[in-house]
C-alpha cells in the first residue's frame, strides 16, 4: 500500500494496519499519525505473526501440520490447507500465468499427488476462461501409498437458471 493509500485508509476508516489495528488522527499541523503506544502495539502483533509463520513453517518441513479441515495456514514460504488425507499447498510466489502454484501433498508419505478432472466445467470457465478453483477437480490420489480422495461434484457448477451441466465445447 503506497503512503498515499495509507493516508486515504487513515482519512476514511481511522485506522491503518501495521500487524493490528492501529488507531489514527491528525495531528496539530494537519498529519495523519499514531500513538508510540499504538505504534508498538501493532509491530508487536506483526513480530508475533512473523514468529507464528516461521514455527509452522518448521513444523511443516518436519511433516508436522495444523489446523483443521479447510483451514488455510500460512507459514514463511507460502500456505496450507489441510483436506482429509491431503494438504493443498499455495505457492504464493508462482506468477499466476505460470500456473495455480497449488500442489496436492499426501499426509502419509509427503509425496504430491495426482488430480483427477472429471467434473463438468463451471458457468465462468466455460465463457470466460478459468475460474482458478479448479471447478473440473474429482478426484485426488497418492500413486506411492494408495490413498484417494473423492471431491463431490458442486451442484451449481454448470448451472445458468435451470439448465443442464454441460461440457466445454
């Protein structure tokens, strides 16, 4: 955020965000600025955060996950999101042309895995191009140690009002 998005931020909210909420107002010359004890405050929340990523990522690299189900869980290097049997690992640093940076990580043995599309492709990928949610995924499977995983088709996937489900042409 560029200084002047931080001031417009500061104007229409009071706040800005530097590791948590940190109160603002002008000051006698008409600036925007906070409170030392404020100031602190925030950078401290954000070291604790820093902290936080940094264990997960050590935890991480020793086959350690947390969270639940669905939660996503950031580390130093990216995020996770534990699915069952699988993590969905999020590269945040692969440019999305280059492709989802998403792998599927088996909690067993660590190896990734493979996908499985069979599922029809959604309103937005189908006219517009891809949606990013990987809308045609039914599947994920671990060739190493056998484990599979089902995903449910979505019942508004391919549905417009009332039509069918329909294939990409």
């Amino acid at each position: 955020m560029s200084t002047y998005e931080n001031r417009e931020h500061a104007a229409l909210l009071g706040i800005v965000w530097l590791g948590a909420e940190v109160p603002t107002f002008k000051d006698a010359r008409g600036r925007w600025v906070v409170r030392r004890a404020d100031l602190e405050r925030g950078l401290n929340a954000e070291r604790q955060e820093q902290a936080r990523r940094a264990q997960a990522g050590a935890d991480s690299a020793r086959h350690v996950l947390h969270g639940r189900d669905g939660e996503l869980i950031w580390t130093d290097s990216g995020a996770y999101e534990r699915r069952e049997a699988f993590h969905l690992w999020h590269d945040p640093h692969v440019h999305p042309r280059e492709g989802s940076g998403r792998s599927w990580i088996c909690n067993a043995c660590w190896r990734q895995a493979e996908e499985k599309h069979g599922h029809d492709y959604c309103l937005r990928c189908d006219d517009l191009g891809d949606c990013r949610q990987d809308c045609t995924l039914s599947a994920v499977r671990c060739e190493a140690c056998g484990v599979r995983m089902e995903i449910p088709a979505d019942p508004n996937v391919g549905r417009a009002t009332g039509t069918a489900p329909y294939r990409r042409r």
